[in-house]
C-alpha cells in the first residue's frame, strides 16, 4: 500500500478543530502535532509581534496516511477549512511501520 505524508500549518486558533477532524477520520490514520514558527508568510497575516519577530506562531501537523484517501481527506478538509489559513505540502513516505 503506498502510503503519504500531508504536513499541515495551521493557525493556533484552528488547531482543535482541525485535530477534531484528523481524529475521526476512518481508517488508521497516524498523526502527530507539535507547535512550530513558521516564517516566509505574508506580512499583513502576522500580528504586531509577530511582525516585529518576522515568524508566526503556529501548529505544525503531521498525517501519515493511504494514497487512495488523498481526495477524501483534501475534500474534507477543503470543506472546514476553506480561507483559514492553512498551508500544506504532501511528500511519499518511503518506509513506515512499528518497531517490534
């Protein structure tokens, strides 16, 4: 099974939300969160401290995940998530499992 990695930047304000969706998605998908600076992004989104820091707080997901449940997820969180904010890039996972 080909299996990918979706990492997720979201804004502090949407992490719950977005954790709430990733967890009752079918299937077992693996997921990790962690909070993150994130830099590069548009001046005018930042708030005034972030602004003078030049990076922005945010929460860094992610989701591993079958290739076949790519438009199934996109879909999903196309659905919620529409102008919140959230960057993404998908990248294949060469090797995954539990060691035993």
């Amino acid at each position: 099974m080909s299996e990918l990695c979706l990492t997720l930047l979201c804004p502090p304000a949407t992490e719950e939300k977005l954790l709430d969706l990733l967890l009752m998605l079918p299937g077992r998908t693996v997921f990790t969160s962690t909070a993150t600076a994130a830099h590069g992004l548009a001046h005018e989104n930042l708030d005034q401290t972030e602004q003078v820091l030049g990076r922005a707080r945010a929460t860094e997901i992610q989701v591993i995940f079958a290739a076949t449940d790519q438009a199934a997820l996109f879909d999903a969180l196309r659905r919620q998530f529409a102008g919140a904010g959230l960057r993404y890039w998908v990248t294949t996972v060469v090797e995954a499992g539990e060691i035993a």
